[in-house]
C-alpha cells in the first residue's frame, strides 16, 4: 500500500464516521466474508426529500481489519442525500473512491461494504429486526454465529 493511501485508511480509522447501531433504522443489511473473518452490518434512515425517497443517514459495524473500517465511513459520508437506485448503482470501488485506489488484496473489503449496502437496500429487512435490539453486550460476531443478525437474514460473500 503506497503511503498516501495508507495515511487516508489511517485517519478515518483514528476518526471513524457513523459508526454504530441506529435503532430507528429503516434498513439493515448484513455481510460477511469467509475468506478473511470480516463481517460488517450496515443501517440506513430514509427521508423525504422534494418528494423523493433519499438516504438521510447511514451506519455500520464491522469486525474487520482497518481498511473495512475506513471504506465503511467513507461510503457511509457518500450515501446522505441519495436515491435508493443511485445507491444501488455504487459500486465497492467507488464507495472507496476517496481512500484512493485500494491495493487487489484490499478490494474485498470494499466489496464487503457494497454486500452490506445491497442487502439493506433490498427492500427485505425484516420487522423483527427494526423493533427487537439484540440482547445488551450481544456483538455482531456472536449474533451472526447464534443466526440471529438481522432477523436471521446475513449472507456470507465469497470472494474469488
């Protein structure tokens, strides 16, 4: 990794954006990936905005390594203010677009984000998992091992 892209990844770990649970979200998505162990949880708020549907804010968790960390509050920056199909038609690379080019072994964190993203905006997040928090000191990790991230809807993303 070039040392530009090193200090941007660094500095949005040290100052993450929008992380953490949302309780009113309207969305949640959940992914992970087997190859590295990383899983990230996204929540999206909607609002009306001039009589369209846009994404007010964005969250997420994830049990990752830094740059999951730092595409994550990058992309999450990105989304205020977008249509459920711009959001949609983002991909990994650019949601990481302002980290700067990610090196090939980094890209599945980036793809890891756009997973997240993808199911949240699916349209399938169940009512149990917008009105029924898990359990307190329950980590995303644990809930995805016990099958109950989400409501029970996770996925895990191969990367090849």
């Amino acid at each position: 990794m070039n040392d530009d892209l090193q200090a941007r990844i660094e500095e949005a770990v040290r100052n993450p954006r929008n992380i953490g649970e949302m309780t009113d979200a309207d969305a949640i998505g959940t992914v992970g990936s087997a190859d590295c162990g990383d899983m990230l949880r996204m929540w999206v708020k909607f609002k009306e905005e001039d009589g369209r549907k846009v994404i007010d804010r964005a969250t997420f968790q994830t049990f990752g390594c830094q740059t999951a960390i730092a595409v994550a509050s990058v992309a999450t920056e990105m989304l205020a203010g977008k249509t459920v199909a711009e959001a949609q038609s983002l991909s990994g690379a650019e949601l990481a677009a302002p980290l700067g080019a990610l090196p090939p072994v980094k890209i599945h964190c980036a793809q890891l984000v756009e997973g997240a993203l993808r199911m949240a905006l699916s349209g399938e997040t169940p009512d149990a998992a917008k009105t029924e928090p898990p359990a307190a000191g329950q980590t995303l990790l644990g809930q995805l091992n016990a099958g109950q991230s989400s409501g029970g809807k996770s996925r895990i993303v191969l990367d090849t």
